[in-house]
C-alpha cells in the first residue's frame, strides 16, 4: 500500500485506539517490512500523536548479513525518517526538497555530507544551472576516503567538462560543438524523465526546448563558419515557408525572417544533406510542427507539439495523457531521439541508486 493519506488515515485510527486502551504504557515501535510509505507514514503520525517520553524506537540494519535490534535515540530516529522521505522525493525527481529535508549533516557525518552534495548537484542540474551544478561537482578527498568507490562519481567530472555520458558522435560533430551537444543531452534526459513519470506538461515543454534548441544550435554553427552561405539558405527558406503559408491561405503575406521552429528547422534541414542522423532528425521535427505538416493537423485527431507548448506558455493551459499522445507519432519519436543521442538508464536514476546505497552505508534505512 502506497497511498500516503490512506496510510495516515489508517494509522491514525489505530494509535487513537492504542492511546485510549493503555494511556500509560509506552508504545514500542519496530518498523520490520512493509513499504516505506507505510514507514514515514507511520513514523509521522507517532511523532504527531505522542510525547517523546511515550514511546521507544528500535530498527533493524542489515549488518555483515545479519539483522540487529537497535534502540533509536530522537536523533537517529529523526534520521530514519529524513532517509525515507529523501528516497521518496528523489523517486519522484524532487532534489531540492530532498535536499533541505537533510540539511546540512555534521562533519562527523561524511557519507551525508556526500549525499548532501549529490542532492544540490541533482537539482541544479535538473533545472539546468549547468554552472551551479558545476559547484557541486568536486568531492572532497576526506569524503571520498569514506569508503565509495571513486569510479561511481566520474559522472561529476565528465558533467563539470560538459560531456554527456554517451560521448560525442561524428554525426554530431560535423554540425554542433560540444557544449551544444551537451545541453542537448541534459534536456532530453529531461524529456525521458518527465515522459516516464507521466508529467505530460513538462515533457512537451522540454520536447519544444529540444526540437528548437537542436535546429538554432545547427544553424548557428552554420553561420559563424559559413556566414555567406547561410544568408542564402535563410532565404531559400523564406521562400520555402512563404509557398507553405500561400498553399495554406492564398492572401497570405509572405513569411518573415526571425526566431521560430519553422524557420530554423527549415534552414537545418539544408545543412549536411547527407548526414542520415541530422537529417531523420529535421524530418521528424518537421512532422511535429503545425506549419511544416499543416495537412496533418487539419485532422482533429492530431495535434502539433507546439501548438501544445503555447497553451502551456501562454494560456497556461496544463497537458494531460490523452491530449499528449495526440501529438503526431510523439510516441515513436521520443525512444527514437533518445536512442539516437545515446541514452539508455537516465543519468538520473543512476544518481538516485548512489545516493540510495550511502544512506544503507550510513545504516539509517
């Protein structure tokens, strides 16, 4: 059972009861099994219904393979409760309240100074702060000392030097540097994040941020080293949209130079014509948009991605399952750019499985 105000409902009930039946005997509380919604939802109702001279707190760490009985002093009790609601908010890609939920740990303490470091890193890079992050990157020698293997936080290293964890392919060399790979990367870890835990608003949010990010990235790049020639694929795609616009509304003026998807993706999609990854790319963003596939989106059934987007932005309309899986092919193309940047497990819940494993290490959960 997982449902934390069922819990606290359930809870609650069975503690009045213990209360009006022995209103002098303390309570002994050994939290063996069960989920840790059950857990904290337990905890926190005792802490709410009683003294703390009314009950004793044991819990069971695994040590050497062993269970032992430990009595839990206010503190360490405390601490048990901090752990499971951080392995709760981080589960749900809440680094910032997992992180002043643990405040600020004693130097005594360095496996939490390390988890502390690891939240602030997490959520920065979540809201992609990439220089903020980037603090939180170098680890102390007395906190690596501390018994972690140092391979498990090359991943700091490699973010402060902004390469994405599947590297840099030739496809994406010949057409970004690497510092714009590497933000492209970050939002579509992003998008993976916020598409598997069902946050449909935020995942066309960042989906938009990729599709115009990619193609204004590509053709800056263009333009700095080819500036001549990228004057003339600017035009060739006014030209290009002015017909799109005509073909749609006869009296319509012709298209306007200036920062939009249909614009850049249709410049991008001019450069490196032979370049099969960059080009099933364009296509696919093309396909997306409801300028560029126009004749798609006169169906009902259809819906371009930023056309959603605007409705967040700008009516601040919220996007729920059934309206997100009407977006055209949306459902293909995401596993499709994320294996095509080289993802698989996000970088995320790898991060969240170490900081998991320091608070077993510091047997509070």
């Amino acid at each position: 059972m997982v449902d934390n105000n069922e819990l606290i409902k359930i809870y609650r009930n069975h503690l009045k009861e213990l209360q009006k039946q022995y209103p002098q005997k303390p309570l002994i509380i050994a939290d063996m099994g069960g989920t840790g919604q059950q857990k904290t939802a337990l905890k926190l109702m005792i802490e709410y219904l009683y003294d703390p001279d009314q009950f004793e707190s044991y819990y069971l760490p695994q040590r050497k393979g062993k269970s032992q009985i430990i009595r839990a002093e206010a503190v360490e009790y405390r601490k048990v409760i901090n752990a499971e609601q951080i392995l709760s908010l981080i589960k749900n890609f809440e680094y910032g309240g997992a992180f002043r939920v643990l405040g600020k740990p004693d130097p005594e303490e360095p496996l939490l100074q390390l988890v502390w470091q690891l939240l602030h890193f997490a959520a920065y890079r979540k809201d992609q702060l990439y220089e903020v992050a980037g603090q939180f990157t170098h680890i102390p020698k007395h906190l690596i000392l501390s018994g972690i293997e140092t391979s498990k936080l090359n991943f700091l290293e490699n973010y402060r030097k902004k390469k994405p964890v599947s590297g840099f392919p030739d496809w994406a060399k010949k057409i970004f540097s690497l510092q714009d790979y590497f933000r492209l990367f970050e939002i579509l870890l992003l998008v993976q994040k916020y598409h598997e835990m069902g946050d449909y608003s935020k995942t066309v949010l960042n989906l938009h941020r990729f599709v115009e990010n990619y193609a204004s990235f590509c053709i800056q790049t263009y333009e700095r080293q080819f500036p001549a020639e990228y004057e003339t694929k600017a035009n060739a795609a006014v030209r290009e949209l002015t017909q799109i616009l005509r073909s749609r509304s006869r009296n319509s003026r012709p298209y306007r130079k200036g920062k939009s998807v249909p614009f850049y993706v249709t410049i991008a999609a001019q450069i490196e014509p032979h370049n099969q990854v960059h080009q099933q790319f364009i296509r696919e963003f093309a396909q997306t948009n409801s300028l560029l596939n126009w004749t798609a989106f006169r169906q009902k059934k259809n819906i371009a991605l930023d056309t959603l987007r605007n409705s967040i932005a700008h009516e601040g309309k919220g996007i729920d399952e059934k309206t997100f899986n009407r977006i055209f092919q949306i459902n293909s193309f995401i596993p499709q750019w994320i294996q095509r940047m080289g993802i698989s497990e996000s970088p995320y819940d790898q991060l969240n499985t170490l900081i998991e494993d320091l608070l077993k290490r510091e047997e509070i959960i």
